[in-house]
C-alpha cells in the first residue's frame, strides 16, 4: 500500500505452490503467514501451507528454507533442503524475524522449535522438539516449547519468542552465533557388565546419554592412543572425570562411553562429568563402592565369558558354532570378571600394565555348589582371573554361577554350561 492504494506483490496465481525463481506476484501462495523485511528491502514470509520461508527480492521470488514437506530435518545442512513443521494458517501463524546481521529466525510451530538460518546453513537454536513447557535459564537447544508461533528480533540481538500454547512470551539472548557445541548429558553410570549403578575403583563403566562424542564418531582405542604405556584419558576430544579423576576412555559414541575407572576413587558419592569438544557436562551424581563386581558376560547375557585351559570359549555349542563348547565337571576352566577391587601389590594409576593377586580367594558357586578356586586376580586393566575347578557332582545343562567377595556378589542370572 502506497499513498493510500493497495497492490500485490506476491501470489496472484491463487492457492497453491509455484513460480519460484520467477515473478512473485503470478507465483502461488499457500497460507502466508509471518513476514519480515531486511535492511535492502526483500522480502520474506512463511509460506505455511507449503512448509517453505520465501523470499521476494527486487520482484522474483524464491524458496530460502523447506523442501515442502512437512517434518523435521535438515539441522546443520542446506536450509532449502531441510523439512518444517510450520503450522496452518488457520491455527497458528508461524511467525518469522530477521536479526540485524541478517540471519532470518523461523517459528518452526509443530516442530517445537525455533530455528536459524545463516548463509543458507539451517539449525536449531531453541527448543528439543518436545512439547511442553521447560528449559528457563539453561540451554535454549534443552527448553521445551509449546507451539511457538511468533519470534522478533530486538537491537541488541535478543530474540523473543510467542510460547502460544504455554501462554508466555519467552527471550532468547543472547542468540547463538557460529556452530554451537552440543550439550553433552549424562543419564547413566554403572557397572559395565553388571549394570550396577553403584560403581568402584578400577571397574570397567558404561556411560549413557546424549551428545557423548562429535556426532558420527565411534570408536575403541588404537595402540596409537596409548604414550609411554599408558592408557587413554581422552579420545577425540571426549574425556571423562569422576570425583575429578581422570578416567581412562576406551570406546566413544554419541550414546555411550565405556572407561576404565580411576584406582584411587574414594568410596562415597562422586560427581561424574564428560566433556566433548570442550565442552562440559553437567554433572552426574553417582555412588562409588569398593566392591562392584560382575562376572564379563557375551552380548549382555546371560553366559560368562570363560575359557578352558587351552584357551577356547566356553559356552552352549549354539551360542558361537564352531568356537564354543560346554565345561566338563572336573576341568579347570578361567573365568573373568570385573569390579573386584584391590590387589597386590596395588595398581599403578593410568598402566597398561596390570597383575597381581586379590586379598583373599572369592568364593564361587555354579549350580548352587561351591567351585575350589585355585587363583584369583587382575591379569590386564580392570580384567580379573579366576581359576576354577568345575564341580564333578553336576549334571549336564546350563546352571547358575555367581562369585561372592567381601560381602558383595556378581549380577543374577549369569550361566555356565556343562557337558560331561
């Protein structure tokens, strides 16, 4: 509208999607909804309908975000290749605004979401993509919204956002420039093999989360990670401490780290913190124990990992054809194990290197009978050996197998299998 006169300048083909890279005002048009104009004056709106942000510059328009589908996709890469979940028209308008670098923010309503697009390069800045309501003073990319629909950007480059179904008007400042690190959150720490939340000294530990290593990185330590002997504390940028103790890193993902604990923890509670890229978790409250064993079991369970004397597997014949076979009664069979604390002479922090014997003999029971250990202790990093003679009065099949220590015992439900 100019001196009175209205005019269109966009959409004059009816409902529908077309004319992108051609005149604006015969392409069609779907539910437009926010708009915002830039400093040179083009144009731009949320074509709702059509799941696109549309640009209209020196009269031709075209798609700057959204393939057209709605969905969510796309963070981190092309904006025009990404999915939006831009509400209906009729419902909620999905608001846009443009910052003064620039930047062009969207409401991206049924996705839960406010994203930016910067030098054509699509990414959530606020929201995880659960309705809901949380998040105020932490991590904008850890709130959760309730179909935001409107979003403005102020002087200062403060960005404010319509929480429509949360009834609030909510600031995001100030706004997130450049690739942002991802918030690393730790959900679980226990005992690798066990699951036992309760953890100790030189144990192998399974963390879980988010965010735990850079996205797509997945890995064990090499020989090329360790220095002088000693193990890992840190691979490709993901670390972990507990108590303020280093750990030692052997397998990264962005789900799961497993690490071998460090030998002098303190029994009692020990915030647990994983930093990637240098960026820092929040802590994690766990428990550290001086006892948390478990017994080294295949895929989860429920079989031991144990060996006969001339070292092959012992398992049912089905559980790796070809590879394992049944205990005798009688034999002498190795069984693993972690968790089981402190030997001598003690473990030298951080080696490679690990042996020496336990304080005194486990006591260990398969089918509910003792077993005559004839050795116990730590043969490599967080690795425990046991000697053992099978029970000659035990019948064929699988029985239960568990090891006590120090008043503490491995997980229920662990089996070894015998075979005359």
């Amino acid at each position: 509208m100019s001196d009175g006169a209205v005019s269109t300048i966009a959409g004059g083909a009816g409902a529908g999607f077309s004319g992108d890279n051609g005149p604006a005002a015969s392409a069609q048009l779907s539910g437009p909804a926010g708009i915002a104009v830039d400093t040179a004056g083009n144009i731009y709106f949320a074509d709702a309908n059509n799941q696109r942000v549309r640009e209209i510059s020196k009269g031709i328009i075209s798609t700057v975000a959204g393939n057209g589908t709605p969905g969510f996709s796309g963070d981190n890469g092309p904006a025009t290749n990404a999915q939006l979940n831009l509400s209906p028209l009729q419902m909620m308008p999905s608001g846009i605004a443009l910052d003064a670098s620039g930047n062009l923010y969207i409401a991206d309503t049924a996705n839960q979401r406010i994203r930016k697009v910067s030098n054509g390069t699509i990414r959530t800045v606020a929201g995880n993509g659960a309705p809901g309501y949380s998040g105020d003073n932490g991590p904008a990319a850890n709130a959760q919204f309730a179909n935001p629909s409107g979003v403005a950007a102020d002087a200062e480059g403060r960005i404010y956002v319509a929480d429509s179904s949360n009834g609030r008007i909510r600031v995001l400042a100030p706004p997130p420039s450049g690739p942002q690190p991802l918030i690393s959150l730790i959900s679980l720490v226990a005992n690798a093999f066990g699951d036992n939340p309760a953890i100790a000294p030189n144990t192998w530990v399974e963390i879980k989360g988010l965010n735990l290593a850079p996205p797509g990185d997945a890995r064990i330590w090499q020989a090329s990670d360790f220095v002088n002997n000693q193990m890992p504390t840190a691979l490709d940028g993901v670390s972990v401490t507990m108590g303020g103790r280093n750990a030692y890193i052997y397998f990264i993902s962005t789900g799961q780290i497993n690490v071998l604990t460090p030998p002098n923890l303190t029994p009692g509670p020990v915030q647990v913190q994983a930093t990637v890229g240098g960026q820092m978790s929040a802590p994690f409250n766990g428990m550290v124990l001086p006892l948390s064993p478990s017994f080294f079991v295949y895929n989860g369970g429920p079989y031991v990992i144990a060996v006969h004397a001339d070292s092959s597997r012992i398992g049912p014949v089905t559980l790796y054809p070809g590879l394992t076979t049944p205990a005798k009664p009688g034999e002498v069979i190795l069984l693993f194990a972690n968790g089981f604390g402190l030997i001598v002479p003690p473990v030298v922090s951080g080696s490679a290197s690990q042996s020496g014997n336990l304080l005194a003999l486990p006591q260990v029971m398969i089918g509910g009978v003792a077993a005559t250990v004839l050795s116990a202790g730590l043969v490599s990093p967080g690795l425990y050996q046991f000697n053992v003679v099978v029970p000659v009065s035990l019948p064929d099949g699988d029985h239960t197998i568990a090891a006590s220590y120090g008043g503490a015992i491995t997980q229920p439900g662990t089996l070894l299998t015998l075979q005359h």
